[in-house]
C-alpha cells in the first residue's frame, strides 16, 4: 500500500497519545521500531480518524493481515472508536 499522509490535526491528536509509540499486539513476539498502521480502508482509502490508526511494531506490521493479528487490531479499534466506527457501515478491514 502507498504511503499516506495523516491529516496535521489528526497527526497531533495522535502524537499525545501514549498508545502510539507501543505496539497495539503488544506480545512476546514485538521487535523493531514502532510504526503508525491505519487498521481499515473505506471507500478504497485509507480512513484518516484518530481511533483507525495505531503504533504496531515492525514484525506485527508485516504480519498485520493474519487472522490473530487483525483480531486484535480490530478489538482495539471499535475499544476506542465505539460508535463512531458503527458510521461507516461499508468498513473494509485492512
């Protein structure tokens, strides 16, 4: 996927988040540095709100689309996001 850039208001929403410079798997098997992953796309982009992007480490980055590893992401993302994520009805999960 192509790089995208975070809006500059969610950008700094999210760089006081404590969240995001830990690995949202956060399991024995975390290694390398810590990245921002939008968890869903919606209408074919990737969805640019605070509670759809989360710190994932390197090794959980490149293994982000198997099923145990988007299980958790995605348990983490309606946690923060509740309602909000029920608006978009036509989610596709990354």
């Amino acid at each position: 996927m192509a790089k995208t850039t975070i809006p500059p208001d969610v950008r700094a929403d999210l760089e006081k988040q404590e969240r995001m410079y830990r690995c949202v798997v956060a399991d024995k098997e975390c290694s390398g540095r810590i990245q921002w992953h939008h968890a869903v796309l919606f209408e074919n982009r990737s969805l640019q709100v605070w509670w759809a992007i989360h710190g994932i480490c390197d090794h959980h980055h490149e293994i982000a689309d198997r099923p145990d590893i988007r299980k958790k992401i995605v348990k983490v993302m309606y946690e923060l996001g509740g309602k909000d994520v029920e608006k978009y009805e036509k989610i596709k999960k990354l």
